[in-house]
C-alpha cells in the first residue's frame, strides 16, 4: 500500500500548531530551543540563493525553444507588478476601514514621558568637580595639592577663566573674609597665588621662626593668609610675604597657572585643560612637560583628538639669543 504523503501547507501548519503548543507548556524554558531554531533558519538563509539559482536554471534548460524565454520573462515581470499593486490596495483598504490607532490619546503617553535630556558637562564644569569633589572624596587628594594647568592664558579654558570659576568654588566669599580689587582679580583670604617676577629686594619672614630673608622668585607659588586694610600676607610655604598695594602687580591668582609657568614644579596631582589653543602652544613639548609635573596622577580633560594632535606636533622654537657667539667672545674665542 503506497503512503500519502502530506503536503507542505499541511506540514507548515502542523510546524506551528507545535510551536504553539510547546510554547504554552513550557512558556519561558521554551527558549532552550531558540539555538535549534536559529540554526535552522541559518540554513535556510544559506541554500535560498542557491536553490532559487538552481531552479532558475533547470527551468531555462528544460525550455525546448529559447524563444519562450521572452514571454516567460514578461509574465513574471507583468504578475509580480500586479500582485504588488494588488497588496498596496488592499492595504490601503483595510486601513481606511480599520482605522488603526483612532481614539488613542497621545497626550497623557506625552505627559507621562517628558524627559529633558542631560546636557554633558562642560570642561570647567568638569574641573570644578574634580578639584571639589571627586578627587578629594574619592582618591584623598585635597584640592590644594591640585594644580590645573592650561597652554593658554586667554581663550574658554585659559587660565583666566579657570581661575574664575575656581575661585568661585574652592574659596567662595564669606562674611569677615578679607578681600582687595587689583585690576580684574579680586584676591580674597584663602586663594592661591603666584609670584609671577622675580623679587631679590622683597623681605619675607620665617612662620613661627626667628629667620628671615630676602627674594621672592617667579614661580613660587603660596596662599592669602589675611588681607588687613591695605596689606596682602602671602604664606610660601613656611616664608611669610607682606604686599603693599604697590607690589600687587607681582601677584596672580595660581587655582589655574600655564604650562610653562609650571617647569620645574611638581604637584601631587594634575589637571590638564585642553580643549583650544593657538597652534604654536599645542605642541608636543607642551604636553610632555605638563603630564611630567604630576607626581601621582595626571589628567586630561577636554578634546582626544586635540591631545592626539599635540603629540603629533613636535614643532620646535628656535631661540636666536646669540648665545654661543657671546660665550666665545667672552673667552676670548671668535665663532
């Protein structure tokens, strides 16, 4: 007796009906089988093309004369053109019936889900937390053993504007804390400043000692004591500084200092700001003398492809001072 055999829409039908009923016995440990599933359907993807080419070409040869070919291809094209208008109407028809989605309010979905996006944070921004926050909190590092460096005085990150908003946070304004207006800056009890000449004449006193000398240097780097009446004292580690009124030009605020005031110091940790600058400071020597001023961490906020671009520009000054010319003179030698 010679077996029916089932047909593929049968067989199909019956695939589903399965997958159904497993699907609620199981429910969730169903997905043991998804491996299964998905290698049958990878297998499925990998022989489409070649049986449809296959197909394609069996059907061509078994053609006795080529000239059906032409009618053949022009059905297809014809049939396919019609079937694809025929399932853009009917769509469009059951939509204009249907009317999916009338009567759904938008507006409390709208109002339940009004998120503001969060703006990243600026690189001052940035800085002001890790010099106030992060750093202290999470390294114990204080923030006065922080020293933020950029290649530019001017410009978004240059030492003028990070001195700003650092001041602004690590030494706020307080009732009965000293304060004296020099040009832009207002120094207030509490800032770190800078020496910014060199002073061989200015006196200074040992702290809690008997020495004292004499010459500040540019450089060096200290903090506002007090500031009474007209008199800014200046504590160098351990060498305390009176400056009058007249000597404040020797002073700069140092929360932030350049890349070149900071040769030959070294700080616990540095902060490097690099977002913009003049190409003639974004260099690689910049950088490799800012990073060498960290005793224990360094890091860099601002742009990736900027700092990538400093280690690419090993651009070098040539300096004309004539110096060998004067040093053979002087011994007598002629260059």
């Amino acid at each position: 007796m010679k077996q029916k055999k089932l047909s593929l829409a049968l067989k199909t039908f019956i695939g589903f009906g399965l997958g159904i009923v497993i699907g609620l016995i199981f429910q969730e440990k169903a997905t043991i089988l998804k491996p299964l599933g998905t290698i049958f359907l990878n297998m499925i993807k990998m022989i489409v093309v070649p049986l449809v080419f296959c197909s394609i070409t069996a059907g061509v040869a078994s053609l006795g004369d080529l000239r059906k070919l032409r009618s053949i291809g022009v059905k297809v094209v014809g049939l396919y053109a019609l079937t694809s208008a025929i399932s853009v109407a009917l769509g469009l028809l059951m939509a204009n019936i249907t009317n999916p989605g009338q009567g759904f309010d938008m507006s409390a979905l709208a109002e339940s889900s009004q998120y503001e996006a969060q703006a990243m944070p600026s690189v001052l921004d940035t800085i002001v937390d890790l010099c106030r926050r992060r750093l202290p909190e999470r390294m114990g590092i204080p923030s006065d053993q922080i020293q933020v460096l950029s290649p530019t005085r001017r410009r978004g990150t240059g030492t003028r504007a990070l001195n700003q908003v650092l001041q602004t946070a690590l030494n706020p304004p307080l009732e009965g804390k000293g304060e004296r207006r020099f040009g832009d800056w207002v120094f207030r009890a509490g800032d770190r400043v800078m020496q910014v000449r060199n002073n061989y004449d200015i006196l200074w006193r040992e702290d809690g000692g008997t020495d004292s000398g004499m010459g500040m240097f540019n450089g060096d780097i200290g903090v506002i004591r007090s500031i009474e009446k007209e008199v800014i004292t200046v504590d160098f580690d351990g060498r305390v500084v009176e400056y009058s009124p007249d000597m404040l030009g020797e002073l700069e605020p140092a929360f932030a200092v350049t890349v070149h005031k900071a040769q030959g110091s070294e700080y616990r940790a540095v902060i490097l700001a690099a977002l913009e600058g003049a190409p003639m400071l974004m260099t690689r020597g910049v950088l490799y003398t800012a990073v060498t001023r960290a005793r224990e961490l360094f890091i860099l906020v601002g742009d990736g492809e900027l700092m990538a671009r400093m280690v690419a520009n090993d651009r070098q000054m040539r300096r004309y001072s004539a110096l060998r010319t004067r040093l053979l003179r002087e011994t007598g030698q002629e260059a």
